[in-house]
C-alpha cells in the first residue's frame, strides 16, 4: 500500500477515501501506533466526513497507550 501511495503522490494524483484509514490499521497490526495516527490525522483532514470514525479509532489508540502504560508501571 505504501507502493500506491508513493506511486499516486508521484503521479499527483489524490489517494481514495479510506485509504489512508486503511493504511493506519495495517501499521498498527505491526505496531507502529505513530504511523497509524498520523495517517488517521491525514484522513480526517483529506475526507471531513470521515472524522466521526477516525476520531473514534484515535480515541482506541489513545485508551490502548493509557492502558499499556499502566501496565507497564505497576
């Protein structure tokens, strides 16, 4: 995915509602929750009316690092 990405930013062409969504998942299944806020952040912005969800998978990614947090301190 990150190919098609690269491969449309080249070409200037915009990437298609829920991509970038998409691409936030994948990199939070290997565990790069940065990557997948950032990309979460990008679809909100490039698609308003998907701000609904990606509000509520940031607010997920937000309870999940609170949670390991705690975890890790106790």
């Amino acid at each position: 995915m990150e190919a098609h990405a690269e491969k449309a930013r080249a070409a200037g062409a915009e990437l298609p509602p829920g991509f970038r969504a998409h691409l936030g998942k994948l990199h939070l299944e290997v565990g790069n929750a940065a990557a997948a806020r950032e990309m979460w952040n990008a679809e909100k912005k490039a698609f308003p009316e998907a701000t609904p969800y990606m509000d509520h998978l940031l607010k997920r990614l937000d309870g999940s690092a609170s949670s390991e947090s705690k975890k890790n301190s106790t």
